[in-house]
C-alpha cells in the first residue's frame, strides 16, 4: 500500500467520523419542527385533561426528579381515581427513560405526584401517561427539551 493511499484512507476516515460526530450533535440540539411544547393538553381520545410541572423550578440534565400530573375530565372534573402508567423517552435516539418513573401520591384534586424521573443527556424528550379512571382509558404526551 502506497504512502499516498494509507493517506487517503485516513483522510476519509477523519471526515467519515466527523461527520457522524456532527449528525449526532444535531440530533440532540434540534428537535421536530412544530414540537409542541404545552404542558397542559387534552388526551389523544379527549377523555382527561392532563397538565405537568415539575416538583422543582429547574429540570436538570443527569438528575433525578419529581413532577405533578394533574388530570381532570373534559368537563373539568378532577380525577382522583386514576390508574397512572407512566414512560417516555427520546424519539431521535429509539430509547426511554434510563428510570421507572411512577406515581408514589394522589395529592387530591386530580393532582398525582411522579418520582424517579431522569433525563440522561439534553435533547428532545417525551414524558407519556397512560390513565384509567371511571371515565375511561387515554393517554398523553408531552415534549420536553433540555
């Protein structure tokens, strides 16, 4: 192998992982375009009414947190009899939430308490509730960026 070939092919290699290295920055700085952030939403059925914030004024990368759900019917009835599953993810990365978040109190007026929510890495995130209640079975997602 010539000198100037063993050079080529370092050149092309250089350039190949810069690339991916660039592609994998701009994943986690750019999210969807349109992404709907609104923490408060009707269900994907329409059924509830579901609103979040977290439990502290900041969402910090690599910590792990606390948030309220807050789920009232379409009428605006607080749902206090709620079945929660709770999960998420990041979409452009095909993973979830390196945790289990899941509801540890039911603080009345529709209100729940979620621990054990961790985002690992900034980015483009989704926190998705899956609620059975009297009312029926629906479903949420919220957008979330670090």
């Amino acid at each position: 192998m010539t000198r100037a070939l063993r050079t080529f092919i370092l050149i092309v290699g250089l350039i190949v992982i810069g690339g991916g290295i660039l592609v994998a920055i701009w994943m986690m700085l750019l999210p969807s375009p349109g992404l709907d952030l609104s923490r408060s939403k009707a269900s994907t059925r329409g059924i509830f009414q579901l609103a979040i914030e977290p439990e502290a004024n900041s969402v910090n990368q690599g910590e792990i947190h606390s948030w309220f759900v807050t789920i009232k019917t379409k009428g605006g009835a607080a749902v206090n009899d709620a079945q929660i599953e709770v999960g998420g993810g990041m979409p452009d990365h095909n993973h979830g939430l390196p945790t289990r978040p899941k509801v540890t109190a039911r603080l009345g007026d529709g209100r729940y308490r979620v621990e054990g929510v961790k985002f690992s890495m900034s980015g483009w995130w989704e926190l998705r509730f899956a609620v059975s209640a009297a009312a029926g079975t629906d479903a949420a997602t919220f957008n979330l960026l670090l």
